[in-house]
C-alpha cells in the first residue's frame, strides 16, 4: 500500500491550505485594523487628558498670580481717612 496522495487529494489539500491562508490574512488585516482603532482611541483618550491637564494648568496658574499680586494691590478703603461714626 502506497502512503501517495493521489492528484486528487493533493489538489483538495492544496484547496483547504490556500483557504486557510486566505483566512490568516483576513484576520490579520482585521487585527491590524482593530489595533489601529485601539491606538486612536488611546491618542484620542491621551489628548483629552492633556486638554484638562492644560485646563488646570491654566486655573493655577491664574491662582498663583492673584497670590502674587494680592500683596502689590490697595483696597480701595486704605488711604482715606475712616470717619468716626456718627453718635460716638
């Protein structure tokens, strides 16, 4: 008995094989896609935190020269003479 493939069984194997290979390939196309997506998404999610990172950035900023600045200002009551009130 001859373990052969007949012409065939070889043209049935090569079939099922090049299928098979044309499946890998839609799947690593669709892999490469979904990774794609995955990594936008990611970049998207990324630049929104920098976004509210440079909102609160900004927010302390702002902050830290209104305590800079608190000393250099005068409120509007220093300089005038306070008068007694009335009855004393």
């Amino acid at each position: 008995m001859s373990a052969q493939a007949t012409p065939a069984e070889k043209a049935t194997r090569k079939s099922i094989h090049d299928e098979l290979v044309v499946q890998i390939h839609a799947l690593e196309e669709q892999m490469t896609k979904l990774k794609a997506i995955a990594e936008s998404a990611k970049a998207d999610a990324e630049l929104a935190a920098i976004a509210s990172l440079g909102t609160a950035k900004r927010v302390l900023d702002l902050k830290a020269l209104d305590l800079r600045t608190v000393g250099n200002r005068v409120p509007a009551h220093e300089g005038e003479h306070r008068k007694p009130p009335s009855g004393v």
